[in-house]
C-alpha cells in the first residue's frame, strides 16, 4: 500500500516507539514517494518469527548509466534505536552480484547499519549510503532470457522437491506422458548413510527420471549400497564413474573428511581439498546443475561463499 499515516498508526500498534517509527516514515515518503509500505512475517536466522512493517521500491543508482535498484527494508519493532534489515529485491531478470556488501541471499551490510546509533541515523542516510556503495559496485546484474529461464525452473524444480510435488507426479495425475526433451536427473555423491537416504527419499517422491548415486569409497560396496543393490530400484544408478552424473539437473553432495581429535578449522580445510577434488569435476558434466551440499560441521553463510569460491573454476 502507498504512504498512510493513519494505516500506519494501526499497524504499528505494538511497536514501542510507534510516533518516532512514522515521523521518520513520513521522511522516507517525502525523499522516495514511489515506496510501498506493508505488515508481513519476518523469519530470522534462528528460525522464529514475527510481524514487521516493510517498504520497498527502489532507488536511483548511476553506474556509467542510471539504474533503479530495487530494494526491501524490514523495521523492526524497536526502532528507531534498532537498524532496519536491508534486502535487494531482484527481479526474474536480475541476478545478485555478491561482494562486500552483498550476500548471496540479497542482504545487505553496511557500516552505517553496523554503527546505527539513535538520533543521529536515519533511513534517509542509511539509502543515502547504500546508494554511494552500489555505485561504486552495482549489486544486481541482467541475465539473459535464457539464463533467467533455466535459473527460474532449476529454483522451481528444487522447490517441487523439497514439497514433495513433481512435475513428474503431475503428469501422472492428469494421465500424461513425459514431456520430449524434460529430462529431470538427479545425482548423489557419497554413498555412506546419508547419500544412501538421499536417494531414497528422491526416488520415493518420484522426483526425478533418474537418480544417481556415486561411490567415491574404495574397495567392496558396504551396506546402504548394498541394500540398494539388492532392492534394484527402477531409474536408480549406482557408478563409481563421474560421467554417469552427466547432464544432472541437481547435484548432492554428502561426502564428508571427518577424522579423529580434529579441529572445526581442521574439518573445514578437509573438506575444501576433498571439495577440490569433485566439484571441477561435476561441473564439467553438469554445468547447468544446482548444486546443494550437505557439510558437517556447517559452515556460516560468509565463510561457505568464501570456500566456494575458492572451489569453482576460473
């Protein structure tokens, strides 16, 4: 919804400084009027939830040219003395440059928000800042319609997925057949307890045409393979071989280096070399493939960007 004072006011009815949250609201208005405002659930990082007001539109950027980047500030319940959160809001067309003050989920960090101190900042200034540091490296940049297409139906893919809805199990229901030329595969590497369940609960969701999964181990196939070999599931795949991953729409990872009386950092690095080892190699058979990761022990947000871009190749 635009602007309204009086909608605000309902709105913001358990924000504990409500009048000083819509003076500065009605600022923001004044400066960039094309802001819509709305009351959605915010989900934070350690999983709880709660109602915030939020705005977004966007602001001008010049870069060589003028560009308007889109924008979504979440306030919370105690501002003014609490910062906003700060997301870019890319369009189906856009794709998120990640750099010092971008992650790869869109947030945005700033020394403003990180030194937020009540009454000297303000919206106004923290737009103000966020618009110097994208000029001096823009935040979003346009794929091509191509690459827009694949990258909305990998993410729909996974989503179907993880809710345990397919194309696959849609087709089935309206009585169709496979769609020439769809091919969904997906592969698992490692094949210990959690490869090995993997690819059970993909195949028991009839979530892909075909399911791979690669024995990295040496020597005899030990249990869960085993089991599989046995059970001999319809479109499962059991190779020691990368090429069999080919052409993989989604790539699992479930390896891990774990040893004994080693460090978080210790695991961390193993894990790195052992990634080194794998993930060139995926990505010359599926180079188009989403790939997710299992890690243990889990890696923060920066510091899995970093290992990953110390994995892809150059």
């Amino acid at each position: 919804m635009a602007f309204s004072e009086p909608a605000l006011r309902k709105q913001l009815g358990k924000y504990k400084f409500r009048d000083l949250t819509i003076e500065e609201l009605r600022n923001v208005n004044k400066t960039y009027p094309n802001f819509t405002f709305s009351m959605n659930t915010y989900t934070f990082k350690d999983g709880s939830q709660k109602d915030l007001l939020n705005f977004s539109g966007t602001v001008p950027v010049k870069y060589g040219s003028s560009y308007n980047m889109p924008i979504r500030l979440w306030i919370l319940d105690s501002h003014p003395f609490a910062p906003p959160i700060c997301f870019l809001k890319p369009t189906a067309n856009m794709g998120i440059s990640v750099g010092k003050h971008v992650d790869a989920q869109g947030r945005i960090y700033l020394p403003y928000l990180q030194n937020w101190s009540h009454p000297k900042s303000t919206i106004i200034g923290l737009i103000k800042e966020m618009i110097a540091k994208f000029e001096e490296e823009l935040p979003l940049y346009s794929l091509s319609s191509s690459d827009a297409a694949r990258q909305s139906e990998l993410l729909s893919y996974i989503a179907k997925i993880t809710e345990g809805e397919t194309d696959m199990k849609a087709k089935s229901k309206n009585g169709g057949g496979k769609t020439e030329g769809c091919f969904n595969k997906v592969t698992v590497v490692g094949a210990g307890d959690l490869g090995t369940a993997c690819v059970l609960a993909v195949a028991a969701k009839g979530a892909a045409d075909k399911v791979v999964l690669l024995d990295l181990s040496e020597g005899a196939a030990k249990g869960g393979i085993m089991d599989l070999e046995i059970f001999a599931l319809p479109n499962v795949e059991i190779s020691k071989d990368f090429s069999a991953s080919a052409d993989s729409k989604v790539v699992v990872l479930t390896v891990n280096s774990l040893g004994n009386a080693q460090t978080y950092l210790d695991v961390i690095q193993s894990n790195v070399d052992l990634f080194r080892g794998i993930i060139p190699t995926v990505s010359h058979y599926s180079q188009n493939s989403v790939l997710l990761v299992a890690s243990h022990p889990a890696l923060s947000r920066p510091l899995s960007l970093r290992v990953f871009s110390l994995l892809l190749p150059r």
